[in-house]
C-alpha cells in the first residue's frame, strides 16, 4: 500500500513539473551544459538568435560573445537599456528590438557597419543617437510607437535608407534631414502633431508610399503633385479643406481608397469644402477632372 502510494505521488510530481512555467532558451541550454552557440540557428542567408517573449529585462553576457550573429531578434520583452557591447555584433544585418522599454540606444550602434534592417518601434525613445549615421548600409528604419520629436542632422547621411516608419510619435513637422534621403519610397509618418507638409516634399522623388494620417494638416503643398512614383498618399483624419490643382498629375495613384492596405488615395474624413465631397463621391477620375478643368478656368 506505502509502495503505490509513492508512485501516485510520483506520478503527480512529474505532471507538476511537466505543467510548470519552462526555462528560457538560453537558461535551458547554459544549466545544460551546452555551448551558447549552439542557440544559434544557421539558414541559406543569415546565422541568426532569436529571444523574443522571454521577459528579460537586461540581457545575458553571453550573448555579446556570439560575433558570428547576424540576424538578432530581442522583441517584446521588458529590456531597459542595450549596453554598448552591441558594438561587438559587427556581422549584424537585422536587429528587432521592439517592443520593450528603451529609453535611449548606445552610440555603438553606429559601430554595426553591415546593418541593413534596425527595429526599434514600441519603445520609450525620445532621441536617437547621432552615431546611427554610420550605419550607411541602412535600408530599412522604424521608431513607430516611441517619443521622439526630432532627429539628429547626420541622417542625412543614411543615402541607402529605402524605408522609414516614425509614425506615432511627437513630430510637430517633418525634419528637414528627411528630405535629403532620396533613396525613400515608404515614409510614414502618422498620428504625429504635423500641421503642414512642407515644399520640400518634391526631393523624393522616389517616395511611392507617403503616409501622414491622423495629424492636424491643413493644407497639401502643391510640389507633392510633382512625385510622380506615389502609389499610396494617406491623408486621412486631418484638416484638410482644399487640394491642390495639380493633384492630377499624380497619374499612379489608381483609385480612391478606403482599406488602409490598398493603394490609391485615402482622403477620408477631412473638412473638405464643397463642392469637393460630391466630386470625390464620383472617384479619382472624376476628382482628377475636376481639378484640371478648374486650373483651367484660373
């Protein structure tokens, strides 16, 4: 009877264990002996780490160690600052750190020279580090969901930069070094405080994508009509009232669009004068005669 007994509560013992809360990755593999390397995983392209959702809240040593890394991935935890060892990771082309609690990013970020993708949205940032410059191989950037309101002159220097995302964050206006990012064909920049968009616009002219819904925008400048590359313009929830004459030059733009996925032009809910509402009812091409005929008449 003892003997059975025992092995119940064996048997019980081992469920627990098997329902209880499993070690990190890194945990597991360090009380097991094991390499650290051995966490890496190696595809056709990149050697790449991923601790995404591991509750962290600073990050293990060892992982400045690994300089074959290429591809790192830290999102949704609960990290507070990235120590300058981040410097060490030179082989890094992707870096996700989203979703966690910075407030600042080490000026050795700049030192990661081979960095093409930097993820750093959902965050608590307020500023970004000059030295970011560096990282001339930047082709894709997004500070979504942060504190920032302005940023440093020197990027002016990410020529490679293809994409950039700073929506949801404190911009009163568009800063002036964006526009020297000619390589630019996504920008968005909604729910921020913009009340213009300024002439300066017309320099990317490459941009296909040019997102700035949910600002306080009164007015769109006419040099925006002269980016013949835009797909996709989003001026959605602004304080728009009028439109440029020239709009219809904007032969791309197919269609005016209500999914926020389509391309086209989204101008919903604007303060638009009349007739304008009824006109755009009728749809971009009715729109886009409209305002010939009226540049016409001028």
């Amino acid at each position: 009877m003892g003997t059975e007994h025992s092995k119940n509560e064996e048997q019980r013992s081992m469920v627990f264990l098997r329902k209880g809360p499993k070690l990190p990755a890194w945990e597991d593999a360090l009380l097991a002996g094991r390499e650290p390397k051995s966490l890496l995983k190696r595809g056709l392209r990149y050697v790449s780490l991923s601790l995404i959702m591991k509750g962290m809240t600073s990050t293990p040593d060892f992982l400045w160690g690994l300089h074959e890394v290429q591809k790192l991935n830290l999102s949704r935890n609960r990290l507070v600052v990235i120590p300058p060892s981040l410097g060490k990771l030179d082989r890094l082309v992707v870096l996700n750190l989203g979703g966690n609690c910075l407030k600042c990013l080490p000026k050795e970020i700049g030192l990661l020279r081979n960095l093409k993708v930097l993820f750093v949205n959902m965050n608590c940032l307020k500023e970004v580090p000059a030295e970011l410059n560096l990282c001339r191989k930047l082709e894709v950037l997004s500070l979504s969901h942060n504190c920032i309101s302005q940023l440093p002159l020197s990027f002016t220097d990410l020529t490679s930069l293809r994409k950039l995302n700073l929506s949801n964050n404190c911009f009163v206006q568009i800063p002036l070094c964006i526009f020297a990012l000619r390589s630019l064909d996504f920008l968005h920049l909604g729910s921020n405080k913009l009340e213009n968009v300024a002439e300066s616009i017309q320099y990317l002219v490459n941009l296909q994508i040019f997102i700035v819904e949910n600002n306080n925008i009164r007015s769109l400048p006419r040099s925006l009509c002269y980016i013949s590359t835009l797909e996709l313009l989003n001026v959605d929830y602004n304080a728009i009232q009028t439109l440029p004459d020239d709009l219809y030059l904007l032969r791309r733009l197919r269609r005016i669009a209500w999914n926020p996925m389509d391309k086209g032009l989204h101008i919903a809910h604007n303060p638009l004068s009349r007739p304008l509402p009824e006109v755009i009812e009728g749809g971009l091409d009715v729109l886009f005669n409209y305002l010939r005929d009226k540049k016409e008449h001028n």
